[in-house]
C-alpha cells in the first residue's frame, strides 16, 4: 500500500513540475532569417506587414518582412493590420511549399508594435531603398517644393533628394512652398509613368503641416 501511495505522489509531483515548466518556458525569440533552424518550434519575431487578405475560410495571411527576408503569417482568425505596420508575431514555424510559414492559432499572438503613420522616416531612406518600401503605408518628412492643385514635390532640406505626392479631396489644408511637412500616404510604382509616388489616397492618410510650426 505504502508503494501504491508513494507512487501516485511521485507521479502528481511529475505533472506539476512539467506545468510548471510549461508556464515558464517561452518562445525563442528571433530575426526572420533564423526561422529554417527552428521547423515544428514555436518562436517570437516580428517584421513590417507587406501583404494581407483573408481567406474564404475565415482565416488570414500576413506577409512580413524585415531586412530583407520575408515570412508568411498563416493566423486561423484575423486581425486588423495595415500595410506598413510593425507586428510581433508568435506561432509554430513550418515550411510549406518550399516557404516558411508561422501557423498562429490564435489572434492576441499578433502584436502591433508600432503603427505605421507613427514610424516617420527622412526623405532620403526611402528614395534610395524604394524597392523596400513599394506598396506599404509611409510616413516622410520633407519639404514642400513646386505645387500644383493636385500633386507638389517633396525635397529634402538640402534638395538633393525629390518625390512626387498625390493628394486628392481627403487632404483638408493646402501647404505652401517651403513648408516642413509629414505625409502619412501610400508608396507606389506607376508603371505607366515610370517613377514612384507617394499618394493621398485614403481616409488614414493625411499632410502634417505641425512639423515646420
């Protein structure tokens, strides 16, 4: 009888001790680039949002990207994110079609770290790497140079570099030449026109005239 008990104690005290394991243990957390090395492991990364859309399943994709090395965010029940966004993303890493994939099963294991109209970058950052930030939401800072009724030049304060922006009804204040400005817009590639963009073109977008006040 007295091995019979002490058995069954020594098994409890085994089941307490892996849960408490299982509570402190967590995720590695890691860069992209490192997810090959941990296939079937659950992980913490994150990256800036290139790509969205929903499933007719009810689930999301969520493609990432951070220095240079991008990611697929497979979520079985969505959340709201934004092209340009910073997330934090936990879940298992597989490969699936000769792609790595991080399989969330739940949705509070995206993180938003940082929205995108609040990650602000100079005009040169982005004119030089336009590749990196093709089809994202921005935020630049820069100065107002050659306006027009619908579009003006953004320059830099020593003008060596230069971008178009688009604004449409959804701007609320007209700016004038030599004003600091931040545009909060969406970076594109007009094919027809051959040359990048940054466009006013949604109600999240806007023209901040505070920066030069």
């Amino acid at each position: 009888m007295r091995l019979k008990h002490f058995s069954l104690i020594f098994a409890v005290v085994g089941i307490c001790l892996l849960y408490a394991l299982s509570l402190f243990s967590k995720p590695a957390v890691i860069e992209l680039s490192k997810l090959p090395e941990y296939e079937g492991k659950q992980i913490t990364t994150q990256g800036v949002v290139k790509n969205y859309y929903s499933t007719k399943y009810g689930s999301q994709i969520i493609i990432i990207e951070d220095n240079n090395t991008s990611a697929t965010v497979f979520s079985e029940e969505e959340t709201i994110v934004e092209y340009g966004d910073k997330i934090r993303v936990t879940g298992e890493v597989q490969k699936y079609n000769d792609d790595w994939e991080i399989i969330v099963n739940d949705k509070h294991s995206i993180t938003i770290i940082q929205k995108w109209e609040n990650i602000s970058m100079p005009l040169w950052q982005i004119v030089q790497n336009p590749g990196r930030y093709e089809g994202l939401n921005v935020n630049v800072s820069g100065y107002v140079d050659s306006l027009y009724d619908d579009y003006f030049h953004l320059i830099d304060e020593k003008g060596e570099y230069s971008l178009l922006v688009l604004y449409t009804p959804y701007q609320p204040d007209a700016v004038s030449p030599g004003q600091k400005v931040s545009v909060a817009g969406l970076f594109s590639f007009e094919k027809e026109n051959f040359r990048y963009v940054l466009s006013i073109c949604d109600k999240t977008h806007k023209i901040s005239t505070s920066a030069g006040e």
